[in-house]
C-alpha cells in the first residue's frame, strides 16, 4: 500500500543556540604595554523560529527532520572583536499549525497566518568581554561573561487545516462528490465506505469572483469517539471552520437522528465545535420529486424544532445532478458572513488590539525609566572568588548592559575553543 503524502503529525527535536563566550584580554603591544582592557563580547546564539509558508499544506518535509539545531554564538576576540552571531533555525510550517510541548502536553503556540514568525526557542545572548566591566576605579578588570546556556524542546506539530466551510457526515454521505462538483479538487470517489482517508481542501468559486474555502474530512460513524471506523483523528481539521455542513443521504431511514449521532461523536471530541453555526444538506435529493421534497422538508422541520435543533437552516442538493447547489452556495456565502461570524471576528480583533496596546505601554515605560536614567545597581563577582566557572549562575536581567560579571581570571588571548 502507498504510503500518503498527508502528514498531519509530527514530533520534532528543537535547540537554540547558546551565547558565546565574552573575551578576558588584556592589551599589551611593546608600543602600548598598558593598553589595558579590550575583550571583545561574544555573539549571540542562533534562535528556532517557526515561520508560516502557504506554500505547504501538509507537514510531510518535517517527517524525517526529527533534529533542529541553531548555530552556537561565537566568542569575543582580542582588540574588542566581537563574536558572530548564531544562524538561526527557521521551521516552515503550513497556516494552521499548532505546537505543543511533547512531555507535558501544554500548548506553546501557533501559526495561523502565511508570513507570520514565532520565536519557538531564543537562543542564548553572548557574554560580555572585560573591556565593558572597566570603570574608573577597576581599570583592569580580569573576569568577562560567559554566555548564556542554549535552550532544547521536543514539540508535537499538529496541522488544523483552516477552511470556511467542513463538510461532516456519515461515509458514502456524498462529500467527496459535493467537493469536486463546487471546487477543482478532484478527490477519490467510489461506492464503497472510507474512500477518503486524508483530508481534502477546495475553493469553491461565489458571485463577483468571491470565493470560500470548503474542507473534506473522512466520514465517521457512531462510535468514533471509542476508536470505531477510522475514529475522530481528522477531526481536528474542521475546529477551526467556521461553519460546520452537516450531510445526510435522503434515502436514511432516520435523518434527524443521523443528524444527532454526527452531533454527538462532534460533542464526545470537542464540544465547543456544537457553538459553531451549522446547516444541514439532505443529499441525494435527485430520488425524490417535487412533492416528495416538500413533504420531507415539512417533516424534517418539525422533527429538528421537536429535538431543539430549529436554527438548522436545510436545504436539498444533489451534487451528481447539479440540483441545489447554487442555492446551497448562497445559503453557506448568507451564513458564513452573518452576524454571528462577525461579532466572533471583531473580539478576535479586539483581543489582538489589547494585547499590542500593553505591549507598546510595556515599550513605553521602559523607554521612561531609561530617559529619568535610573542605574541599576550591579554586583561584581570577583576571579578570585570563584573556584570553578561552570559554577556561576547567568542571571536574568532587565538589559543587556546591566549584567553580572563571570569571574574567570584566566587571559584567553581572545582565542576561541
């Protein structure tokens, strides 16, 4: 059996870059024996970065990439040269991609837009050479600054594909057909149960050259939630609709009640994918004649208002004979830019504008405190004191300059490991 080219799952090993090591140098030339200080600052450590790429849909150029590493920061020279800076490491990963951490499972971050850049892991800042520790009353400092340690994460790749519209029922509901009739996505078709095992997506074309994005999912029955048929793992590729079309075959013994069993596995996976909007298409409507639609559409009502699914809009389609489908396109283009979605899109605005605005007051208070010129009181450690360097702490600080000093003693000649 081929293997698919669908991958939407991946575990990968990620590391920073550590900072270089700040240069202990003391100048000494026979026409300047005392030049005194002139360790030169070590680079700053390459970062990992996770970049959004349109041109990616699946994950499969991460599948055996299990190892990314960024480049070590170099170290400070002689003569104030400074250390190179680490490369950094850039992951491309199709929008839609969620990271999470792979030993505690807590969520880390995601990437929905094409462009957009995340910093997964930053690499280490380099350390400061003795030549920025000289001061009036030490002239002659002999310590300089390691950099600080790299940082390493193994993170879960999760792609949700982001869609408009997904198309949720039982297998053989017709989704497949209904995609490749209102898009050019051309998935497998055929009179059998899970033809589709991978997600599919389309562009279905609107008026004045409009358009939304239609997601297939494989069909799931009753039970999935337990594991049963290929269970809820693609599911997770229509949490991020926005509306949710639910189909159902007209020739089902029990349409509101098939209705229901696809609401249930949805709700046993996630329940907030009940809040999204939703309609239900009555496939497979070509069987029935004019009278017959009217009859069941008259049933259909009064059994979706009896099971409190009244907001339902239905319609009746047939995507083999082309019947409904322009009408179904103008309910989905109605529903997909109501009220509803876009009272979701301006808190999801507002949420982004709050967080800019504290951080541009965050901005602004810092660039406060640096024009009042307040110091920051620092505390030298001396060479002497320390015995063993791999026993100095790197503390956090609020600037780059306003560091503590490493104490080793030894003169590095500026040279590098």
């Amino acid at each position: 059996m081929a293997e698919s080219n669908f991958v939407d799952y991946v575990k990968i090993y990620c590391r920073s870059g550590k900072g270089g090591r700040g240069s202990m140098h003391m100048r000494h030339v026979k026409y300047n024996p005392l030049g005194g200080p002139d360790g030169g600052d070590g680079g700053n450590g390459g970062s990992v970065i996770l970049r959004g790429n349109h041109n990616y849909w699946t994950l499969l150029h991460l599948k055996y990439e299990r190892h990314v590493f960024a480049e070590h920061g170099g170290n400070g020279g002689r003569d104030k040269c400074h250390g190179t800076n680490g490369k950094h490491a850039y992951i491309d990963v199709p929008p839609g991609t969620v990271v999470y951490d792979a030993e505690t499972g807590r969520y880390v971050c995601d990437v929905a837009e094409d462009g957009q850049q995340v910093v997964l892991l930053k690499g280490g800042r380099g350390g400061l050479g003795n030549f920025q520790f000289r001061t009036a009353t030490r002239q002659a400092p002999r310590f300089a600054q390691p950099g600080e340690p790299m940082q390493e994460m193994t993170v879960i790749l999760e792609l949700k594909l982001l869609a408009d519209v997904g198309l949720v029922g039982l297998p053989n509901a017709g989704k497949s057909t209904l995609l490749s009739a209102l898009s050019s996505a051309r998935p497998k078709i055929a009179g059998y149960p899970f033809t589709t095992l991978e997600p599919s997506l389309g562009i279905v074309g609107y008026r004045d050259r409009q358009s939304f994005v239609m997601a297939d999912i494989p069909g799931i029955i009753e039970g999935a939630a337990e594991g049963k048929g290929l269970g809820l793992r693609f599911l997770r590729h229509i949490e991020r609709n926005s509306l949710l079309l639910f189909m159902v075959p007209a020739d089902t013994d029990n349409i509101v009640g098939e209705y229901q069993l696809l609401l249930n596995e949805l709700g046993k996976f996630n329940p907030q994918l009940l809040d999204k909007q939703r309609v239900l298409a009555v496939t497979k409507s070509d069987m029935l004649d004019d009278e017959l639609v009217a009859m069941l559409r008259q049933d259909l009502t009064a059994g979706l208002r009896q099971a409190g699914l009244e907001r339902t809009p239905l319609c009746f389609i047939s995507a083999v004979a082309g019947q409904g489908l322009q009408e179904l396109k103008d309910l989905l283009w109605q529903q997909l830019n109501s009220e509803a979605n876009k009272l979701d899109a301006i808190t999801a605005k507002a949420d982004i504008d709050q967080l800019v605005h504290r951080d541009k007051d965050m901005q602004r208070f810092r660039q406060e405190i640096a024009d009042e010129g307040e110091d920051l009181d620092i505390e030298y450690v001396d060479a002497d004191d320390i015995e063993d360097i791999d026993d100095f702490e790197y503390l956090e600080d609020i600037d780059e300059t306003d560091t503590l000093a490493d104490g080793d003693a030894r003169d590095t000649g500026g040279q590098r490991d």
